[in-house]
C-alpha cells in the first residue's frame, strides 16, 4: 500500500512514522508513506495556499488550485471516477464520517494508494470534496488545529491491519471494536504484584475456560465504557 498525506505543515510529521509497526512494515515493503508541503503545488510568488472565504466570515479557507495540482500529480488525474482501482482519496474534517474499526479495514482490505488531505483554518474549498474526494473523514466529535493528527491516527489504524504488519495474524482481530466490543483484560509475569494476582483461570492452561472468561470480561468492559457499542439507535439491547 501507498500512502500519501498532503498538509502545509509537513514538519509536523517528523519521525513519527519511523516507530513501532509503521516502521517495520516500511521496512519489509508492506507500506510507503510519503508527506507532502501543499505550498510546493502553488503557482504564485507567494505560494498562496489560503484566503479569505467568500460571503465574509472568520478565518481562512485553503485554495482548491494547489490540492488539486497535489492530486493530479499523485494520481495521474483530478477526474474522481478516473483513478486508478484501489485509490482513495480523503479529506480529513470534523465533518466527515467518523472513522471507526470497519472503515479502517476496509481501507486495508480494498485500498492500495491513499491520498489523505489535511484540512486547516475554516476548512478546504468545497470544490475539492465536490470533485476530487471519495471520502470525508472525522476522527471524533471534536475539532482539532488542522488534520495532521488525523492523519497519523488513521494511517496507523490502516497499516496494522495490513497482511503481515503484525507479528501475529490473529493480533488485529482479537482488538477491540473488531468483534463488536472492547478487547479484554490482559495480564503478564508476575502472577502475583503486591499482593495483587492473576485470575486463576489464565493460568490453568484450559483454553475454552479462558475464552469464555475473556470474553465475558470484554462484554463487561463494553457494557462498563461503551454501552453505546451494546445497543441499537434506540438504545434497546
């Protein structure tokens, strides 16, 4: 998979992709993440990527001119219904869909090249999402400086669902939100801290007690943090 991110901070990513499973799944060729400065796509002396937005209001709202040279050039085109299969296309604003567990597999699953756009300011020219997105894309109900942050969130969501990005081909799918409620309690040596110990059955080596305990602890876990999880629209269970 390829992975695209363009954002007129490109320092902000740092080495952060350079830690942990990103790195070893660059390392192995599993992924290629490359950041890109929207300002090298702008053609004036200034290279402007903002203005004011029409109608008046506060702030300012990133230029289309520059982000859809960024994508052609990426790409190979600004037409949405002619990229390559398997690319997608994101804006990252607060208000996208919330990204969650399913979306980010299905972007491991189907997706070979992503282009994450990070919004700023008041947001991006409506133009972009209008021609040029396949899907807009919020990490919470809340509003960040801009969506770098996003970025690296959704970025290491994808790549450790990524055929072997993890050391165990099961890892991603004992995580929570993958089955449908938060991952159980986890304990390691020793079994006995101050005082405090190992549930018994984690250590009698019977494996159909343990997966029922562990997911018994899950559903309590979901039903303690997440109830929402448990529950339809009208919070019926």
């Amino acid at each position: 998979m390829k992975i695209d991110v363009l954002t007129i901070f490109p320092e902000f990513f740092g080495q952060v992709f350079d830690f942990g499973i990103i790195r070893r799944a660059k390392l192995a060729g599993i992924v290629e993440i490359n950041v890109h400065d929207i300002r090298e796509y702008a053609t004036d002396k200034h290279k402007m990527v903002d203005d004011r937005p029409f109608g008046g209001g506060d702030g300012m709202v990133l230029k289309p001119e520059p982000i859809f040279a960024a994508i052609e050039n990426l790409t190979g085109t600004c037409d949405r219904d002619a990229y390559p299969a398997g690319t997608r296309v994101v804006l990252l604003s607060p208000q996208g869909k919330p990204f969650k567990q399913a979306m980010a597999k299905e972007f491991a699953d189907d997706a070979t090249h992503i282009v994450m756009i990070c919004g700023r300011y008041e947001g991006v020219d409506e133009r972009v999402n209008d021609l040029l997105v396949t899907d807009e894309v919020s990490i919470g109900d809340y509003v960040l400086s801009g969506g770098e942050p996003a970025a690296i969130v959704i970025a290491d969501s994808i790549v450790r669902l990524l055929p072997n990005a993890l050391g165990s081909d099961t890892s991603a799918a004992n995580d929570s939100f993958s089955g449908g409620l938060l991952d159980c309690p986890h304990y390691t040596r020793p079994a006995d801290f101050r005082g405090y110990t190992v549930p018994e059955v984690l250590l009698n080596g019977n494996h159909a007690e343990i997966e029922k305990w562990r997911f018994e602890k899950a559903l309590e876990k979901t039903r303690q943090n997440r109830i929402d999880l448990l529950t339809g629209e009208n919070g019926e269970m």
